[in-house]
C-alpha cells in the first residue's frame, strides 16, 4: 500500500509539472485567441467539439503532439490540404501558443481532476 501510495504522488507531481510545462512554452491566452480565429470553426472553441467526425479532438492532447503535428502540417509531413493550409501561416510561436491552449483544456482524451 505504501508503494502504490508513493507511486500516486508521483504520477500526480509528473502531471502538475507537465501541465505547468505546457504553459511555460506557449501563451495560451495568445493560443485562446488565435484559435478563435482560425481553429474553431473545425475544432470547437476550446479543441473538445469537432464539427465532423474526421475531424480530430484538440483539447487535452500533449503539448508536444500538438507543436509536432503543427509543423508537420507546415513542412508537407503530413498531408491534408486544410490543415496545410492553415498551417502555413503559423509562426513557431503561434504553434507553441495554439499548443499552450489546446493542452490544458479539458476532454474526454484522458482523466482530468
């Protein structure tokens, strides 16, 4: 019991920091805003509601995911005309913003306190 004691504490510090992490990296009121503008209408205000069931959940995706799949997008890595297009305008701060903000939001990706 102990150790599954100690073992919670640290998962529940790991997730503080990663959490705290994401915001250091990236502005999410700058992330928040930027989204409105150009994430929204697919994503959902805040990443947790796509308007189409292709069409992925943003909200509570790792910080880094997010940054990667960005640039991904950006360089032709990955291939979807929209988000090409999108992405092609985004600097490396307005990824890491839009990041910021999709990270901390709260989904039904993962278990939020």
């Amino acid at each position: 019991m102990k150790a599954r004691t100690i073992a919670s504490i640290a998962l529940a510090v790991l997730a503080t920091g990663v959490m705290h992490d994401a915001a250091a990296r990236g502005n999410a009121e700058a992330g928040k805003r930027k989204a409105a503008q150009t994430c929204a209408a697919c994503h959902g205000a805040d990443g947790a509601k796509p308007s189409a069931p292709d069409q992925p959940i943003l909200a509570g995706q790792y910080y880094d995911y997010l940054v990667k799949a960005l640039s991904d997008y950006k360089s032709g890595k990955r291939n979807n005309a929209i988000m090409k297009g999108f992405a092609a305008s985004l600097s490396r701060q307005d990824m890491e913003d839009l990041a910021a903000w999709f990270s901390t939001q709260k989904s039904a990706l993962h278990f939020q306190r």
